[in-house]
C-alpha cells in the first residue's frame, strides 16, 4: 500500500474533525460510520450521516484514507444507449477507456434529469476517473447549478465532469466539454435545401427546451435569414426525436394543406418515419419533396430513398471524452473541444436530371 504524503494525510484528517465536531462525536467514531466494520448506535450513526451531507464530505475522504486516489473506472451516462446514435459515442469512449487501462461503466437515465443528478452523484462516490454525461442539456436552472455542484464536487476528489454535446456550464466551472457544430450542421444543411430552390421547408422535431434542438435551430433560421427569408413557423413542429413521430407529423403535415417542398427532419431516426409517410402517400423523393436528416445513424444508408444528412464524428467525441479527461493536466487549454460536422448527399434531395 502507497504510504499517504504528510500533507495529504493531515487534509483527511481535518475533515473527519470537521465532521466530528458538527455531529457532536469522536474522529474515531466518524470513522467506525464510514467503515461500517464496528457498531455505532442509529442515533450517532444518523447524526454523522447527516454532517456528512451537510459538509458535503460523501465517502471520498474515507475513500483516500484507504489508499486509492480513483478507481480507474470512467462511467458513461447517457438517455438510452439502444439508439444508434448514443451507441457509436459509447463504442469511442469504451476504446479510449479500455487504451487508457480503465473500465467503462455504462449508466442509462431513460430521459430524466433527476437520474442523470442522482447517477452523477453516485460516481462521485465510486470516485470514477471521469464522468461523461452524453446529450442535449434541458433549459433548467436548478438543474443546471446541481450540474455545476457537482462538477465542482468531483473535480475536488481528482474525477472529472465531461459533458459531450451539450453546452459548457459557464466560466470557471471545472468540467470537459466535448462538443460538436450543431448549429452549423443546421446551417449548412438549411443552405443545401434553399439552394435547391426550396422555400418553404418544414422542420419536424423541434423541442424548445432541449439545447440540441434550440441550436439547430438556430442555424435552419439563420440560413434563411441570410438570403432575406424568414421560415414559415407553421412548419416549424414540435415533437421528440422518434421514427413514430416523424411518421405521425407527416401524415398530420400532409392533411393539413400547407404548402411544402421539403422537410429537414431533428433527426435521422425522424427523417425514418417522414419517408415512410411519404412513401404511403404515394408523394416521390425527392421530385415531389426532398427529405433531410441529422446524425448520419446506420439507418440513412438503409432507407430508400438513401437520407441526405448532417454527419457527426460519433465515435470521435466518445474518444476524445475520455482523453481530454484522463489528460487534462497535460492538456489544459483544450478542455472545451468543438468538432466540425458535414452534409452527406444522397437519393433523398438528389433531384435526378
């Protein structure tokens, strides 16, 4: 066992006598809690507990009076990792991890912010190496100083907050952003359709309070505005990013009589369910209107016609997650990373000659 520094020791020391006077016990007592090898009464027992969170003090500190500094893992913290998407960011961060000797552990929220708060937390615990929150961040206050707590929290122990595709939490606060041209994947793509000769382009899957969505956008209006153009709002739908909705959307867009060219769809897995809508309808891709997606998943090469998308470095942000984090004292002026992203042209706004 790695014998502790005089400085070291002396900082744990400290917090367990800060934890000790707030519950009216002995340093050796706060110390039976957090070992749980020896009986301490519930009262007592409650008491530390309880100047345990009130000091913000966890398990880390009993976590180095044993010796370890983390635990070599890096823990992976995504919506649901069945989706495409998710899946090619988990493969980029389980290969850094499995090059940098550590182990991925894999956390799924299914959606909740209260989860990811609660997970976040947990790694805290186990003293993770990194902890890498992947997706859009929801415009929410409380949630965002929690994220901000714990940012700060983990970077206290030698672990670290990534944040991969969402924004940064402000300045000062100690975590990794690994991020990606949103807005101007939107952009570009918006460019590409209003070339074409479109001008009134619907756009499926908006939601408002999700950061991913709100960036693009940002840049499907922006690229109207810059040849004079304002996007019709009627054709600006709200949904989530679901095949089912995109199918549903289009058949309601279909039936309510507005006039539109092409869709630009939040989302590949959208633009899936706006091609088969289509395609029911007996409407021709891309004659009668063009379709276009984001993300480039598997499945814009599988559906027909073949889905001109918006491509993200997938498994680049999972790699360099890991390799910001784990190399953040070498690499401190690169801890907020933004990839580039790009049109792919296929069938689906390929009008034929």
């Amino acid at each position: 066992m790695t014998k502790k520094t005089e400085p070291e020791a002396s900082r744990d020391a400290s917090t367990v006598r800060d934890v000790a006077a707030r519950a009216g016990v002995s340093a050796s007592t706060v110390s039976r809690v957090l070992g749980g090898t020896y009986p301490v009464a519930a009262s007592t027992r409650a008491r530390v507990l309880k100047a345990i969170r009130d000091l913000d003090y966890v398990v880390n500190a009993h976590a180095r009076a044993l010796g370890g500094s983390t635990n070599k893992t890096v823990a992976f913290v995504v919506d649901d990792v069945t989706g495409p998407f998710y899946a090619h960011i988990a493969r980029g961060v389980e290969e850094q991890a499995s090059a940098e000797g550590r182990l991925c552990m894999l956390c799924t929220t299914h959606g909740d912010p209260q989860r990811v708060l609660a997970v976040v937390e947990t790694m805290r615990e186990q003293r993770a190496d990194a902890v890498i929150v992947v997706g859009g961040a929801w415009r929410d206050k409380a949630y965002q100083d929690r994220m901000t707590h714990f940012a700060h929290a983990l970077d206290r122990v030698g672990s670290r907050l990534v944040l991969v595709g969402r924004p940064p939490l402000g300045p000062g606060v100690p975590a990794t952003v690994v991020d990606y041209d949103n807005e101007g994947g939107a952009f570009a793509m918006t460019t590409h359709l209003l070339s074409a000769g479109h001008r009134n382009i619907a756009y499926l899957a908006r939601m408002p309070d999700l950061s991913t969505s709100s960036q693009r956008i940002s840049g499907f209006t922006r690229a109207h505005e810059l040849l004079g153009l304002a996007p019709d709002p009627k054709l600006i739908l709200d949904g989530p990013f679901t095949r089912s909705y995109g199918y549903q959307a289009t058949r309601e867009l279909l039936a309510s009589g507005l006039e539109f060219t092409a869709i630009f769809a939040g989302t590949d897995m959208v633009a899936a369910g706006v091609i088969q809508a289509l395609r029911e309808a007996g409407r021709r891709i891309p004659d009668d209107v063009a379709v276009a997606g984001y993300d480039d998943i598997p499945v814009a090469k599988d559906v027909y016609p073949s889905l001109t998308t918006v491509s993200i470095p997938q498994e680049e942000l999972g790699r360099a997650a890991v390799r910001l984090a784990l190399h953040r004292e070498e690499l401190p002026d690169s801890q907020h990373l933004v990839l580039g992203t790009h049109v792919v042209l296929r069938d689906s706004t390929r009008r034929s000659a």
